[in-house]
C-alpha cells in the first residue's frame, strides 16, 4: 500500500502594496526609518491600549544643534504643492511639518486638539510652517473610511473643517461609518454631499490614501501621529514644547544655509 503523500507546506503571503514594507528612499532613510519605528511604539499602535491620555514615556530629545537627528533624504518628502487640499501654509515656508495620523487615533486627536492650533498660530500664519497631512489608517475599515471622507472633503476646500470635526472630543466613539461621515461632512461645510459621497467611493481617494500609507509605512512609521519636521522624525503626541523646539531648530538651520523654502526637493 503506498504511502499517503504530506500535503506541501504553504507558502507565506506576499507583501500587498501598502502593507508594512518598508520602501527604500535611500540608505540614510532606512537607518532614519528604524529609528522612527522604534519611537513609534510609544505612540498608538493598533495593538497598543487605546486609552486617550498622552503618549507615554519621555518626550522625545531635540537637540540645540539644528543638523542633529536631521536626515535630508526625509525632508525631501514634501510635497509643498501650492494646491494640496490637505496642507496648511505656504508651499514655500523655511519649516514643513508632515503629519502621518489616523482619524480613530486618540493621541492624534490630542495633538489636533491641544497643539496644532497654537503651532498655526505662531508659525503657520507668519510663513515659518507648512503642515502636510498624510492620511495613514491603520486600525482597518472605519480608519480607511475617515481617511477617504477627509481627502473627499478636501476636494470642496474642507478638509480642516473635517478634520476638526472628527477630532473633536467624543467623535471617533461615534464611529466613521458612512451615515457618520456624511454627518460631519455637512458639520465641516461641505456643500455638495452628494459629490462627497460619491468621491468617498472613488478611485481617486482610494489611490490617494493608499500613497500616503505607502509613504508612511516607507519611512518606518509602525503607529501615529508620526511626524517630520524638515526631515526630524517625531513620534507620538509629545508636548508642544518638542514641536516649538523643532520647529525653530529648522528654521534656524533653513536661515543660516539660506534654504528658506527649499528643505529638500518636493517628493515625487
């Protein structure tokens, strides 16, 4: 009687595009991206608690030397496109700050809440500072939904609108499912729902989103809010001291090398 053959040993899923694999910008960045995934684990993570508190551990060092902990290959991640919808700033400020969040983050709606405001008010709207939001869902459907619905919202000029309605205290316990971003939609101002809905749906934000989470996942970013401030990684929430501290290290190191507006070449 012959023998019942073994049935063969299954062969590891492939990385999908957008999952977790790093991409490669360069040598500098990997060892760049290492570090910022390191840092990440004290920000939120989908494994981690999902208590709204600040980010735990100590807020992250920045040095007095404006070179240090600065890779160059990451600042050339901006985008600083004049007619991002989901940018704050002038395209050519000394200092961007890209900002890689999930809507259901509870540290990220902290930092939206407590410090993005007070950096818009003192370095956004005196030309120091350009945000570029990255859309990086990663606690799955309802994360991608709130993604899409932002980038939707940005394309009838609301996106802040948006994102300061789905931070706002108590919103991401109501969920993102579709009823729920129409509602904060029509909250932000979106004049045409209709359209909104069906961009939601569409091709072009389901491309768009999926390119901010290649591009989070490239640099090493494992959880948010992850941040690079002229090519500085940051990770988690940290006090709004960390990010003034960071911010004008850029900007004085953009002003001595006479960089202003041009902290690396706008990413492809």
């Amino acid at each position: 009687m012959p023998t019942p053959k073994k049935p063969a040993p299954k062969k590891p899923a492939t990385a999908k595009s957008g999952s977790m694999k790093p991409l490669v910008y360069g040598a500098v960045v990997v060892v760049a991206a290492g570090l910022l995934g390191f840092a990440s684990y004290r920000a939120t993570s989908p494994d981690a608690p999902s208590k709204d508190t600040a980010a735990t551990g100590p807020a992250a060092e920045v040095s007095a030397d404006p070179n240090e902990g600065l890779y160059p290959e990451l600042a050339k991640l901006a985008r600083r496109d004049a007619d991002d919808k989901l940018a704050v700033g002038p395209a050519d400020a000394p200092v961007v700050l890209i900002e890689y969040a999930d809507f259901k983050c509870g540290y990220c709606g902290k930092f939206a809440r407590d410090t993005e405001p007070e950096l818009i008010e003192k370095y956004v709207k005196d030309g120091t500072l350009r945000i570029e939001w990255r859309n990086f869902p990663i606690f799955g459907e309802e994360s991608e939904n709130a993604a899409r619905a932002a980038w939707a919202a940005g394309q009838q000029d609301r996106f802040w609108e948006f994102h300061a309605a789905a931070y706002a205290e108590g919103a991401k316990e109501k969920g993102f499912g579709k009823d729920r971003v129409k509602a904060l939609a029509e909250e932000a101002g979106v004049k045409d729902l209709d359209r909104f809905m069906k961009d939601l749906d569409g091709d072009a934000a389901r491309a768009a989103v999926k390119k901010d989470q290649e591009q989070g996942y490239g640099i090493g970013a494992t959880s948010t809010p992850s941040f690079l401030i002229n090519g500085r990684p940051i990770a988690g929430a940290q006090p709004e001291q960390t990010f003034t501290r960071a911010i004008e290290a850029a900007a004085e190191q953009a002003n001595r090398t006479g960089a202003a507006g041009k902290a690396g070449e706008p990413a492809k």
